[in-house]
C-alpha cells in the first residue's frame, strides 16, 4: 500500500517492505481471478457529479467539527494511535481480490506484470479511479478532521464507482486508505486521531476495479505550514519526478534509486531505504521491487510493465519502527517523513504516469 509495501521478513521487519503490505519470503504466488462482474471506469466529471448524499453527509459532518474546533490549535505532540472504527461494508456484488477472506499477507510474486493492449486499458481505469479518490481526498483534509472521516468518505466514493479499496481487508487491514502523518512513515492506520494546523499527512489510495489494482499516494498540508516543510514537501515529490524520467524499455531498474537518492542528498534530505515500490497489476504486489536508493540491482524495464514508485523521505537521518498493530510505521526520533507515489507504464520511449489527474 506506502501505498502498503513487499516485505521480505515480518511487517515489523527491518528489511524491504514493497508498497509495504507483503510478508514472507519472495516466492511466486497464483493469482486467483476475481470474481464475475464488471464495473465500468467512471469518467472525471461523472465521479465528481455522482458523489449523491453520503458525501454531503460527510461534509456536513467535516464542517461540524470545524465549527467545534478551538480557533488556534496547539503544536502537535507525538502521534499516538487513536480509537479505530468498524471496517466499513463492501456491497457484495463489487468483485474482491484473492486475498480478501484471509489474514495472512502474501508472499511477493515473481510474475513480472507485462501488459496486452487490453490489459493496458484495465490498468488506466483502475489508476485514474485511484488518482481522482486521492484527489478527492485531499479536498477533506483540514484542522479538526479525523483521518477515520477521510477513509470513509474516500471508501464510499470507491465502492461508489463500482471498485474495492485495495487496502480492506490485506492481511488484516481494518480500513481503506493508509493516513501517515507527520512523523509516521507509512501505513497509519485512519482512527480518531483530529489533524490540526500545521500537520502533514499522506494518503495512499488503492482500488482494485475489473481485477486490476492501481494506487496513488501524496503528501497534503493541513492549513498553514512554514516554508521549511514546504520546501521539503516540494523535493520529495521532485525526487518521485525525477525517479520517473528515467523509466523507459531497456533501462536499468537501479537507475530509479539511483537519480532519487542523489537528489534527496542535494536537499539534504534522507531515504527511507525498508520501503520499496513494486510491480502493479492484477496482482497488487510483484517483481520487480523498485529501490528508491543508489543500489547495484540488476534487471531491465520492458514495454508494457507497470510498477510503483514511492519513495518516502526524512528530514533527518533516522531509523523506523513499527507500532504493536503491525502497520503504522513512525520515524524513530520523532522528525517528519513525506511520500509521493505515482503507477507508471513503460513505454518504449519513456513513461506514462497512470495516476497523474
């Protein structure tokens, strides 16, 4: 998903984590097909104008709890987990991914996602679903809201335009969307916790819709920001620009952490090196794992291939930890981390960013 990432190891693992959400060693894994139904890929202007009352509820409920809110709020203290609400229903006749029923986190799959035309036109519905709900996302996000009132209104659109939330369910994740703000990594896990002004959050939206998967995260501002973490939001988002121009058939993977890190280091920032990005598809988790750091890992793009590429910074140099619920992972010297994540299909002459709005 960092978007929830592969991991070889446990969750609280120190080793790679791909988008964050697999366990395990690396081994292929058959991919079961979802079942019948197809859910058609809503245009922009349709998702927006078809949000009907369950998002006027959400507002109102949102601007409720603006209109309780103290008109200054404090500086925020360290992040502590909040109350977490029910999963939220799915209608049972939106077609789940195999691992919906159960548990365990599976293991990274060796199958390299290449794509036919057909499988191509799959992929850009299932991203473009995912970019406007990160989109719709962030228009949610401001002092006094809880990350619990975002995921259920970014769930609602999702199930809404006929898809499932990637996250629901993966190895037990109870909600679905990822809110990571300001020192957490990745993964928190949406609750009570208020955000106030001045935080930072990121969301990673993931939908699975006509058995693909597409996933897109961003980092958010919620109100003012001074222009420190304003700068440091803008290079980690140009460190994923950067990563992406160098994508195309024939080229190094490695070339990606390669031209991320040297530039993270211009700013004088830090990569997290236990997250990695990851092969998108019909499976949400395979080969390749994209690194987003200088590495000598062999392997070659080829046209037609989806991945992830999500690298998360730091402002300092730290190391991470996993909380007790296995997912929310925090810097552990308190300093704030950001993530920006786009899906990409090679092309032969570049890159086509697949949840670019």
């Amino acid at each position: 998903m960092a978007g929830l990432g592969a991991c070889m190891g446990s969750r609280s693992s120190p080793a790679f984590h791909a988008g964050g959400f697999l366990a395990g060693r690396p081994a292929a894994v058959s991919h079961v097909p979802a079942r019948s139904g197809k859910a058609i890929a809503p245009s922009r202007r349709s998702i927006v104008s078809n949000r009907l009352a369950w998002v006027e509820d959400e507002l109102m409920e949102i601007r409720d709890s603006q209109e309780q809110s103290p008109a200054s709020l404090k500086k925020r203290p360290p992040l502590r987990r909040g109350k977490i609400s029910p999963q939220l229903p799915v209608p049972e006749h939106i077609p789940r991914p195999s691992y919906v029923g159960s548990n365990r986190l599976q293991e990274l799959s060796s199958v390299r996602q290449i794509h036919s035309a057909e499988g191509i036109a799959g992929m850009r519905a299932a991203c473009k679903l995912a970019a406007h709900a990160l989109e719709f996302a962030g228009t949610l996000i401001k002092p006094s809201v809880t990350t619990n009132q975002i995921d259920r209104a970014v769930h609602n659109m999702i199930i809404e335009a006929g898809a499932y939330p990637s996250q629901l369910g993966y190895g037990g994740f109870p909600k679905s969307i990822c809110t990571s703000v300001n020192e957490c990594v990745c993964h928190g896990v949406p609750d009570s916790t208020q955000l106030q002004t001045g935080d930072i959050i990121n969301v990673d939206v993931n939908v699975f819709l006509n058995g693909y998967h597409g996933g897109a995260s961003r980092t958010f501002v919620c109100g003012e920001v001074d222009d420190s973490i304003r700068h440091f939001l803008k290079a980690a988002e140009e460190c994923l620009e950067k990563g992406i121009t160098v994508c195309r058939d024939g080229v190094n993977y490695k070339k990606i952490g390669k031209k991320i890190s040297k530039l993270a280091y211009f700013y004088g920032y830090y990569v997290v090196e236990r997250f990695v990005g990851h092969g998108i598809g019909p499976i949400w988790h395979s080969e390749p794992l994209i690194l987003h750091h200088a590495n000598d890992n062999s392997g070659r793009m080829v046209e037609g291939q989806t991945f992830t590429i999500e690298p998360i910074l730091t402002m300092e140099k730290t190391e991470t930890v996993t909380w007790e619920d296995g997912w929310t992972t925090v810097t552990a010297d308190g300093s704030w981390a950001a993530q920006f994540k786009h899906t990409v299909l090679v092309t032969r002459t570049g890159a086509e960013i697949l949840t670019k709005v």
